[in-house]
C-alpha cells in the first residue's frame, strides 16, 4: 500500500488524521513522508500546509457542492475534496491535472466509489467558482479562514488590526536565519550567501538576523554543518538580547526545547552556565543537537520547570527566560495546524500553567536578577493581562523597559502582532527582582 501512494493519496491520509483525529501535522508528516518517493514529499508537504492554513473556507467550499456530509469512515475522501479545491483555488497546477490527479488518488486509497462524486464536485467548483467565491464573503470564518472562536477573540483584543493578523496568518512564512556572532559577523556571512547565489538581506532591528529572498535547504547554506548559522524566525531572535546577558553569570532556561533561544543564550556569552530544561525528554535531543552543532556547551534536564522541589539544586539564578507553552495564536503562518487543534478552552489551562511557572520560577531568581516572560501568543489573556497580575501578586518585582523597544509597546510588555515587519507574533516582558 506504501509504495502505491502518491503526494496527494499521502496528503488525504495525513489532513484525515489531523482533522479527524487531532493529530500533530509534524508528527503525521515525519510519520508518512518516509513512505514516499522523494520526488513527492515536498508536493504533499506543500498540499498539508496550504489545506489546512485555508481549511475553514475549503470545507465551507466543500460543504456548498456535497449533497450530504461524508462519514467519518471516509475522512480521507472530505480531505481529498478539500485537497482539489485547494489546488483550483491556490496551486500553479493546471485545472485538469488537478481534478484528475485528486480523483486518482481515490482509487489508490481503495475508494473508487468517490471517483465520480469528486470529479463531479470539483467539475461544479470550477462552473460555480465566482458565485461560490462571492457566498463566502457572507461568511466570516469561511472567509478570514479562521474557525469562529479563534476570530472572534483576535476581533475582542485587536479590533483596530484583527484583518491584518489574520491576513498575515494566511501567508507562507518567509524563512530567517540567526549568524553564529561567535563564529562570523552578519556582513560576512552576507557576502557568504551571495558567493553561494542565495538571495537574502539584513533584518532591521535583529542584530545578527538575514531574511532569505526564498526558502531553502539547510543544508544548501553555507557553513550550516559547521555552526556558523541557525534558522529562526526575528521575532524569536529578539528575545536573548532583552536579558542584558553578560559573562559570568548563571543562567535558566525553563522551557527549551526545541533550543534554539538556548543557544542564542550561549552565542551571546559561551562560557556562561546555562540550564535548560524541558518537560520531555525526546524534545531535549533537539537541544542537543542544536547545541552539538553551533558547539556550544548547556546543562539539560527533563523536569517540569514549575515543579522546582524535583530539579532545583538551591542556587539563585542571575537571568530566567520563561518562554512559555501558549495557545501558539502568533505562529498560525508557520503551524496552520493550530486552527484545527486550539480549542478556546486551551486558552485558559495555558493561562494557568503561565502563571504556575511565573510564580514557582520567581524565588529561584537572585535579587536584582532578571526574568524575561515571552509567548508566541496574539491574545492578551496569556500576555500583559499575565504580567498585570504576576505584579499586581509579587511587589519585589517590576517591570524593565528595554533601552531598544522590540515590539508595539503595552501597558505591560511589548506586543508584536503576525506580520510586523514581516515577523512572527511574539509578546515580551522584563521583570526585575527589587
């Protein structure tokens, strides 16, 4: 069956197991793309994205030509509607190889009952097309292509700029790269790129931060075996300058993995002892990995940072980065599947587990020591409403407004929304310790 599946049969398998069955789009990738020819990975890899960054309106769409709903039983045949709608409405493909390459794929999972009825369906899109187009427009969700409860509360805390969030929330994200400052300057790494003819300029406002006129292959860069440069997107490069890092000082990271700020940490002050935990261990080989490749040198745990009595040793900490699990709501343009997993009442059991590592983290911070609290979140329940009441409970503790804003400053915190300046979403805090 493996060998038979094609980008788009492979595609239909991957979306049904996220949509139907809440499953991660990274763990069903990494779990399927191994099963095709290489010559197909990035087409289904390109086709998951793309569906489920436009899914509310796709199903909408689909809901429009269907004269009853699929069974459960066939969640991969709704997908590879979904796939073809995609495909007419956003892909290069031409309209014919389009609908007939999604209809084949019906016969490669087994179901040549659905040949008809999706040749049919896509055949009706594409005479319908402007009139279908036009009904979506009486349809918020379908038409921001954001499920309802996700737009509503950007609209509750952004009604000044809630369309360009979720604007930028449909865009494929551009793809940075962080220089290795122990290992070459940005300027030569820029010549670097420009010997090996790959696109790219200086980042505004992020020191050591290139933009690349396209995506690429890590390994394609130059030096990227050897450490000399990171992918990552700005708005992330923005937080290790906030903790006012200097040599000798002692360091916690609380929620590291996949590693990437622990390693700007250590590219800032090497011989600093930093310690980074995170609550799984199969995420704390990432570090690792990351850590081994740009040679740096970290301390890692597995340990739930807020439950300090299992891992704590008793020494104070000089900084703490708190980069805390959040509802993602400022990452949507690189993990379309958030809108199919959130559920609003993550938001509030996210809020909670926030406040836990705030408070259990702070007594482990030295008098005078920094603490900086960042989420890739757009909501203000888990942001400066946080912050509020973390000082409104600690009153050793103040907030510190950084010499370089980096992001639309709040009453608590600086805010930076998807797409600012071309960046992820991102919301940042310094809170001193009197």
């Amino acid at each position: 069956m493996a060998k038979l599946l094609c980008a788009r049969s492979a595609a239909a398998t991957i979306l049904a197991q996220v949509i139907g069955q809440h499953r991660s789009l990274n763990a069903m990738l990494a779990q399927n793309l191994p099963l095709l020819a290489e010559k197909e990975r990035g087409l289904c890899q390109q086709i998951c994205y793309g569906v489920l960054r436009w899914q509310p309106t796709l199903t909408f769409l689909g809901s429009q030509l269907l004269k009853k709903p699929f069974k459960n039983k066939d969640a991969d045949i709704q997908a590879l509607l979904l796939i073809g709608l995609f495909q007419l409405r956003s892909m290069r493909t031409p309209p014919h190889a389009a609908i007939s390459e999604t209809v084949n794929a019906s016969k490669k999972l087994g179901k040549q009952w659905a040949v008809g009825l999706l040749n049919a369906c896509l055949r009706n899109y594409q005479r319908q097309q402007d009139s279908l187009e036009q009904q979506l427009k009486q349809h918020e969700s379908a038409y921001y292509a954001h499920p309802d409860w996700l737009l509503k509360q950007y609209q509750h805390d952004w009604p000044a700029a809630w369309q360009q969030l979720t604007e930028a929330n449909n865009q494929q994200p551009p793809m940075m790269l962080r220089v290795n400052q122990q290992l070459a300057s940005r300027d030569t790494y820029l010549l670097m790129l420009t010997k090996a003819e790959i696109a790219a300029s200086a980042m505004a406002g992020c020191d050591n931060g290139i933009l690349l006129q396209e995506a690429t292959d890590v390994y394609a860069l130059p030096g990227f075996s050897e450490g000399m440069v990171s992918v990552q997107d700005g708005a992330a490069q923005l937080v290790a300058p906030l903790m006012s890092i200097k040599t000798g000082q002692r360091i916690l990271d609380a929620c590291a993995a996949p590693g990437g700020k622990t390693c700007h940490i250590l590219e800032i002050a090497p011989e600093n002892e930093v310690l980074a935990l995170d609550i799984d261990p199969e995420r704390l080989k990432q570090i690792r990995q990351n850590t081994d490749r740009l040679r740096l040198n970290a301390t890692l745990m597995a340990a739930d940072a807020a439950d300090t009595g299992k891992w704590w040793d008793g020494k104070t900490f000089d900084r703490i980065l708190i980069d805390a699990p959040c509802s993602g709501s400022g990452v949507i343009r690189r993990h379309p599947d958030i809108k199919t997993l959130r559920r609003p009442e993550d938001i509030s059991n996210l809020a909670q587990k926030q406040q836990q590592l705030l408070d259990n983290l702070w007594p482990l911070l030295k008098a005078d020591g920094l603490m900086v609290y960042t989420t890739c979140s757009a909501f203000k329940q888990e942001n400066e409403q946080q912050i509020e009441a973390f000082l409104q409970r600690h009153p050793d503790a103040e907030e510190v407004r950084p010499d370089r804003s980096p992001a639309r400053p709040r009453p608590y915190g600086y805010q930076r929304l998807p797409g600012d300046d071309v960046m992820d979403g991102f919301y940042y805090a310094c809170l001193r310790r009197r």
